[in-house]
C-alpha cells in the first residue's frame, strides 16, 4: 500500500495547495523586504535623524536585525504547536501576525513626531515581523512538501522558496515606483507608507486562499498514530518536538545551520546592503540600484523551480554545492561590476549572484524536510533554519555596512561571503542525500539513516 507521502496527490489539490503556500510565503516576504528596503532608504533619516548618516544607517539596519533575532523563538513557538496541531493553523495566524506589524509601521509617528520613543515601537513591531517569518517558512514548504508528489518533490517544494523573490520583487516594485513618480520630500513625507498599508490588502488575500486548503495528510496519518499510542499505556510518552528533534535529529539540525549561512549572508549582501553600496561607495542612484534589484528578482524567481527540479534529478547536495561554490567565487566579479557605475553591469551583477543562491535556497525546502521525522518535522526544519539567520542574515548588512566604513573597500566585504560559503560547503559536504527518502518512513530513532533506493544511490550521487 502506498503511503501518504507517496501516494499522488490529485493535480487540482497539488495546484491549490502550491498557490496557498506560495502566496502566503509572498506576502510574508513583502513585509519583511519592504522593512529591509525601508532601513536602507529612508528609516535612517526618519527614526535616526540626530545620526551621521552611515552611522543612521547602520542603526537603520540593527533594527532590521532584531526582526532576525526573534525568528527562532517564532521556530521554537510555531514549530512546537505546528507539530502538535497541525501545519495549517499556524500559517494562517503567522500571516496575520506580520501583515498586521507591517501595517502599523505604516501607521507609526516619526522620530520628529514623538521623538526617541518612534524608534522604540519600531523595534517592537520590527520583533512581530521575526516572530512571524520564524514560524511561517517551515510550514509553507511542509504543507507542500507532505502533500506533493515523492518523485518532483524538490520542484513542487521550491514553489514556495518563490515567495522570496516575489516579495522582495513587490516590495522593491512599490518602493520604485513611488520613488520615480514622488519628489524626494513627498516620499520621505508620506510615500513611504503606501507600501506599508498596502499589506493589509495583500493579508486579506492570502487568508482566503490559505483557509481554503486541506492539513497536510501525512501530518494527519502522523497524528492519528500519536493518538492510538496515547491510548495504550504501555506505549512510551510522546516526547516534546524540540525534545524529541534534539535527541534524534541534533546533526540534522546542525547541518541545516551550517547550509544555510552562504545562502542567507549572500541573499541580504546582493538585495538589502546593495542598495548602500551602490548609491554610497559607487555614486549609483536610489532609482537605479532599486530597478536593478527589482530585474534581478525576477529572474530569480523563474530560476528556483528549475533547481528545484534539477535537485529531483541529480540529489539536493550536488545542487546546492553548486550555489555555494558559485557564491563564493562571485564575489569579487559581483563588486568590480558594481564598482563601473553602468546600469548593465549593474544588472549583470546582482542577477547572476541571485541565480547561484537559487542553486541553494531551490533544494532546501525538500532537503531540510526529508531531514526529520513527521511529528517533529516543523520543529526540525525551523529551528534549523530560523537559528542560523541569527547568526547569518541578522547581523549581514551590519557588517557589510561596517567592514565599509573602516575599509573604505568591498574586499574584505567579499571575503565576508567567501568564508561563509566554506562553511556551508562543509556542512552540505558532509550531509547524506536525501531525495529518495518517503517522509512518512522518516521515523524518530533512524536518524538520517537512508533508504535501500538511497543507499543504493550513494554511489553515484
């Protein structure tokens, strides 16, 4: 009999789920990216005026950084409750926890208004947005990944990777829009709200599209073998998901920590400190840099499903090594680009470096799901996840910036992302492959012990 994580979903139910995701996943982004966008153009001026204007901005972006900093307890509380009730529950409250901070930045005074205080309840709704995205990435790619096809699971479960790009492409959209159309003063006045405010719409959109979809069916079948185990005594107790992924899944977890710093320190270089760098250090306009980022997302976002497939093809690790050593080897070429000053190469840049990290963020919503067992799967692939953007995307434009201004010099900015792609080399290097493996067989005590298909497979991978 086939299980739940093998059996073909019907295409319209496959389809409806997809969208459901990457939609939420979307509008999730858009509020985070529009934050980050914010904090490079106008929050330094308009939260942080009394600053040196690099100084404004690196205090523009330490408020970014704490939204980074409130994503693992999001993991920790989403994946715990995401794992004892169901996937479905928590996206639709992690959508209205950040649509409704994004909302009422829209909203807030300004520094010149009510003074330090602005800042302050910046910072707070800045913690919502990270609380938020901590729980909603693990859910999104798991509602896909136990519903969708064993065999195209890395190509169904990159859809929702999508959702990255398509915020950051509506979010640098809006802002480049509004930025061609208004005056300076008209933006850093009124303009910048509109794209805040917007969220509320969007949120509203994607609640009735994601309440529309069913719960996950191998979480289902995961619970229901839960409660059948609660009812006989002589059955152990079900351990906490945290618990439970710490004894089990510890060497998943790390894995996933390590994998994950190339590709979160090169995405927050190439789309939220380029727009520092290039209107900064190469003397290219707001308008400019924001239109290049904005024809970068695009690409990237048709690229993710084709690496996602490719992963379905030749394993998730060979994939993902590809960015990773892509990464690093583009950083030089990326700033020398930049440094010309022309639009193209500009363009050329920024798009190439988003293709490669496509290379790792694709496969990584099948890899890291294929990685834990289903009753702490949310716990697992959060945590994972959500722990190492504390210590990768958080503090990345903080660095970028500073490693800037004591240098003067994109070097030592490029050897900051060389060094983090060793480490995820390293990490994905050591990690088994994963693609062949049924989720629903992926049980607490295996580990990451593969299949007899995976097994088999090891020596061609």
């Amino acid at each position: 009999m086939a299980s739940a994580a093998s059996a073909p979903p019907t295409p319209n139910n496959l389809k409806r789920i997809v969208a459901a995701s990457l939609i939420g996943t979307t509008i999730e982004w858009y509020d985070f990216f529009l934050y980050g966008s914010a904090a490079a153009l106008v929050f330094n001026q308009l939260f942080f005026p009394d600053s040196d204007p690099l100084v404004g901005t690196l205090l523009s972006f330490l408020t970014y950084a704490v939204g980074f900093a409130a994503r693992p307890l999001g993991a920790l509380v989403f994946g715990h409750y995401g794992d004892r009730l169901g996937r479905k529950k928590l996206l639709v409250l992690s959508l209205l926890l950040m649509g409704g901070a994004t909302f009422a930045i829209g909203l807030l005074p300004t520094h010149a208004t009510i003074g330090s205080a602005a800042p302050v309840l910046l910072t707070v709704l800045r913690l919502v947005q990270g609380f938020a995205l901590g729980g909603e990435w693990g859910g999104a790619v798991l509602l896909v990944s136990e519903h969708g096809d064993a065999k195209r699971r890395g190509f169904w479960a990159s859809w929702p990777q999508t959702g990255a790009p398509a915020g950051q492409l509506l979010a640098t959209g809006v802002l480049s829009f509004l930025t061609a159309v208004l005056s300076e003063s008209a933006f850093n006045g009124w303009g910048w709200r509109i794209p805040f405010l917007l969220s509320g719409v969007l949120v509203m959109v994607g609640l009735w599209i994601r309440l529309s979809v069913d719960e996950s069916p191998v979480f289902q079948q995961a619970l229901a073998q839960a409660e059948a185990r609660k009812a006989d005594r002589s059955a152990p107790t079900e351990k906490m998901p945290l618990v439970a992924v710490l004894r089990h899944h510890w060497r998943d977890v790390l894995v996933a920590m390590g994998a994950r710093m190339a590709e979160n320190i090169s995405y927050y270089v190439i789309t939220a400190f380029i727009l520092v760098y290039a209107t900064t250090a190469a003397g290219i306009s707001k308008q400019t840099a924001l239109n290049a980022v904005l024809i970068a997302s695009a690409v990237h976002f048709a690229v993710i499903p084709l690496w996602g497939a490719l992963s379905d093809r030749i394993g998730r690790r060979p994939v993902y090594l590809i960015g990773a050593v892509g990464v690093g080897l583009w950083m030089f070429p990326f700033f020398s680009l930049i440094d010309t000053g022309g639009f193209g190469n500009l363009i050329l840049a920024v798009t190439v470096g988003l293709v490669l990290h496509g290379a790792m963020y694709a496969p990584q919503a099948a890899f890291f799901s294929e990685m834990f067992a289903t009753r702490m799967r949310y716990s697992g692939a959060s945590i994972g996840a959500q722990f190492a953007s504390v210590a990768a995307g958080a503090p990345a434009p903080l660095i970028a910036t500073a490693l800037l201004s004591e240098y003067d010099s994109s070097a030592p900015i490029a050897l900051y992302v060389i060094a983090a792609a060793l480490l995820t080399i390293v990490a994905v290097g050591v990690a088994k492959e994963t693609r062949h493996r049924d989720l629903s067989d992926v049980e607490p005590g295996t580990g990451t012990a593969p299949s007899k298909v995976e097994a088999a497979d090891a020596h061609t991978v």
